[in-house]
C-alpha cells in the first residue's frame, strides 16, 4: 500500500485515538515498518489529546482516592487469605469449590447475558465468533491486502485478510459506500484467467465476513450486482481490486 | 514528568500500590475530566474514575512503553471504560422512560470546548472528533448520525487532529520559552 492511499484510509488517525481493531493496527504496524516517519505523526497526534486532557482536567473529590485504595487493598487481600488459613479443613474446601462454581456459573450467565444484549442491539457478531475473528487476525500466516478504488469508484477500499496456511479470507468493506435497496457488492477472484464468484458482501457492509479462499486466485475484484449476485461480474461496475 | 513515569511503570508491573497513589496524584484530574466530558453525571464520572484505575493496577503488567506513552495507555483505558458505562446507562434509560433520541444526533455537551480556549477549531471538524473520541461512535456510525459521506468524517478528523496538533505545538514553544526565561 503506497503513503497517500494509507494516509488517505484514515486508519493512522485511528490508531492515533486508540479506536483502531487489533486487524487495523497490525496495517498501521506494517505501514510503520515501511515509513518510519509516521511513527512522529502518531507520537504528535497523542502528545496533543494528552495535551488537551491536562487542559481540561478537574480534580476529582478526595473520596474517590480512598475508594480505590481500599478496592485494590480488598483485591489484594483475597487471594492472600485463602493462602495463609494454614489448616484448612475439608468442608472450607467444598465451600471454596462451590463458591469458585458459583461465581463461574455465573460469570458465564453473565457473559451469555451481555451477548444477548449485544445481539439485541443489532450486533451481528457473537462473543463466540468475534474471538475466532481476532484469533483469525492475529495468526502471523494471515496477509492483509488493500482493495484500491478504481478510476469508476476512487474512493472505494476495502481490506481482505488472506491465509494460505488456513485457506480462509475474511473482508473487512470499510470503505465502500452503502448502496441502494436491489444492489449488492459481490467479490470475484481470478483463477486461471476466469471469473470465479469468492461472496456476497452483506447489504450492511460489516466490518468482517467471510469470503470463499480460492487457493489459485491471481486478482481479487469487487463488482455492484443487482441484489443476491450475478452469474459473471459486471466489469462496468468494477469499484475495487487487487493483485496478489 | 516521563523521567517520573519510567519508576512508576516499574512500581506498576511489580504490581506495587504505591504505583497507583503516583499515577492518582499526577493524572487524576485529567483522566477526571475526560471522564466528565463523557458521563453526564458527577456520582457515575466518580464509579467510572474509580473503575479505570482498578483496571489499570491489574492490567499494569500488560502496559507496553514502546506501543505509547503511559498517558495515552491510561487515557484509553479510562475514555473506554467511561464509554461502556454511559452506553450502559443509556440502554437503560431507554428501556424504562422510552426517551426521545437526544445527544446521537446532536451531542448537547460542549466536549472539546476547544472554541473558547485554544484557537478556533471549527465545529464541523470538532463535532466529528466529539463524537469519535468522547461517545465511541465508529467512523460508520458518524458518517450515519451526520449524514456525511464516509471519505468527509475521514478528511475532518484528520484535519481535527493537524490542527490540535497546530493549536498545542505553538503553546509548547510558548511554555519552553516561558521556562528558560525563568531558569
């Protein structure tokens, strides 16, 4: 990915605020390996909300510290005193056990509860898969790619993980505009000079989906179809692509 | 203050409480205050305050000086646990009073009241950044609450960010010369 476009993405920004995703930040990451001189840029951007921060700061009431000491100080202690009981008789164990049971059960009720809120609010992405996505992520073998706008769509992007090892690619569309109700975005891959069909991206352009990894593919493409896909791509309507 | 730092940090990662009496008494207001910018209420900024350092004592150990300065790490830890609780809070009001949409659209508080203090950011740009940094919107979910196209919130914090940086290089120099005329 060459400066401009980076710095055009918005991602450095980001990374700067401490709003970038583990994903976002191995890009920036990357993008500092190839030119240093952006490391300043964040180390200003920072230097300037913290800046910003002692401006504005309001010393909190007297109470508050005390309330911290005695809740670290309460933290502390707990394991501490399991530790130094010396004897401890069968049944303090069975009641330790069935405590440590207790307050797993319910963490976990209260995991699967904030999950469900989650879902509520419309969010797609369970606990469950989010984890497998930032493992996904994560995995060393997994190569970011940037999608660049074509000259019908320059300011479209898009980032596709590829991981040959695990043979899976993940799409994150953040920068494609939303479309109107009977289009949709569909990924093409080309595989011994054809056309082949990798995914629909979502109507609602979340953040990371799956596309189909197709070992051979020479150029990922991304094409506006009408609503459900298309047999072939509309080369026409091209928005993004990229060689690997 | 970073010369300090470097012993705090090592108080920190030996998960030593005198680390957090420092790391109170030289940051406290400013984490306080960035907290007030994002909870309305004084009792929930001071739950909030007391949350984000118990965060940071146990989280210590993992706090990394090459990823950014202490500050930085602390401000985060502190903006996001102030984020969730005011998410929360709204969730509930909604739930029980059915409240009409405010503050998505148009947040009320005058959070970075850059405007009166530090040059003249412009709204547009200080609206952008608001919403980003104090209510933890994506730069998605601004493009929707403002209804500017995605490539605009992108341009606008950038601009927001060079221009903070403007504002506070010029009262840096300012400050630097201020205290070598008084050595």
């Amino acid at each position: 990915m060459d400066k401009e476009t980076f710095l055009e993405s918005g991602l450095l920004e980001q990374y700067a605020l401490g709003i970038a995703d583990p994903a976002e930040e191995q890009v920036v990451e990357q993008m500092f390996n190839l030119y240093p001189e952006l490391r300043q840029d964040v180390v200003d951007m920072r230097s300037a909300i913290e800046q910003y921060a002692l401006q504005h700061a309001i010393p909190p009431p007297p109470a508050v510290k005390t309330k911290i000491q005695q809740e670290i100080e309460r933290k502390t202690a707990a394991p501490q005193q399991i530790a130094t009981t010396g004897s401890v008789s069968w049944l303090n164990v069975v009641v330790i056990g069935a405590l440590v049971v207790l307050c797993t059960l319910t963490a976990l009720r209260m995991r699967s509860l904030q999950v469900e809120n989650k879902n509520l609010q419309g969010q797609l992405i369970t606990c469950e898969s989010r984890e497998k996505i930032v493992a996904f992520l994560k995995d060393p073998q997994t190569q970011p790619m940037l999608l660049q706008g074509t000259a019908y769509a320059p300011q479209a992007a898009a980032l596709v993980y590829w991981n040959e090892e695990m043979q899976t690619a993940m799409i994150n569309p953040f920068k494609l505009s939303p479309l109107n109700r009977n289009q949709q975005y569909q990924i093409w891959a080309d595989v011994d000079g054809k056309m082949v069909n990798a995914g629909l991206i979502s109507t609602q352009l979340e953040k990371y989906q799956s596309l189909k990894y197709l070992p051979n593919a020479k150029s990922l493409n991304i094409t506006i179809e009408p609503i459900g896909g298309s047999q072939a791509p509309t080369v026409s309507r091209l928005v993004a692509n990229h060689a690997i | 203050m970073h010369a300090k730092d470097h012993q705090i940090i090592e108080l920190l990662q030996q998960q030593d409480k005198k680390a957090i009496d420092a790391l109170y008494d030289q940051y406290s207001p400013a984490l306080y205050g960035i907290v007030l910018k994002i909870v309305r209420s004084e009792m929930v900024a001071q739950d909030v305050l007391q949350e984000a350092f118990v965060k940071i004592w146990s989280k210590g150990s993992s706090y990394d000086p090459s990823k950014g300065t202490l500050f930085t790490w602390m401000l985060n830890i502190t903006r996001n646990t102030a984020i969730d609780k005011q998410r929360m809070e709204e969730t509930r009001n909604k739930n029980s009073e059915k409240n009409t949409p405010e503050g998505f659209m148009d947040p009320q508080i005058d959070h970075i009241g850059l405007n009166a203090e530090v040059g003249k950011l412009e709204e547009k740009y200080r609206k952008v950044i608001d919403l980003i940094y104090f209510e933890g919107y994506t730069q998605e979910e601004v493009t929707e609450a403002l209804n500017i196209p995605l490539g605009t919130v992108k341009s606008r914090v950038r601009i927001a960010l060079r221009e903070l940086r403007k504002v506070f290089s010029v009262q840096y120099i300012t400050m630097c010369w201020l205290l070598l005329l008084i050595k």
